[in-house]
C-alpha cells in the first residue's frame, strides 16, 4: 500500500515506528505489517494499492458508496 497526504499532517505507524506526514509525502507499507493514520488536523489522506485490492472494495460496500457520492 502507497499512501499519499494530500493536504494536512498525519501521525503514521508502520511496524511500530511512527512519523508525521505532510502534505505531499508518500510511504510504503509492505505486505502483512502492522500500521495505522491517525489525521493530527482535518486533511485528506489517499489509499493506493498494487495491485488493487478487490477484496478491500466488495468486503465494504457502504465504504464504496460513500467514496462515490463524496467525490
């Protein structure tokens, strides 16, 4: 997984580890390790996967309907 801040600070975990992200940094998650975001101000914050993860859309489909009337 590749997140991406787009606007405003967030406090991320990978592995134990934690750092602040700013608007425009990026980071990696490798596969099968613990990590969480927790928004310090009210921002924005893209989730990419690849390869996509189907499982992450059909097991959420409210999630999924949400995304689309919010854009």
């Amino acid at each position: 997984m590749n997140p991406l801040s787009a606007s405003f600070p967030f406090a991320v975990t990978i592995g134990g580890e934690t750092r602040v992200l700013r608007t425009g940094d990026a980071y990696y998650i490798p596969p099968n390790v613990p990590h969480g975001a927790t928004a310090l101000q009210a921002g924005v914050l893209l989730d990419m996967f690849s390869p996509i993860r189907e499982d992450f859309m059909t097991a959420h489909p409210a999630y999924a309907a949400a995304a689309t009337t919010a854009a």
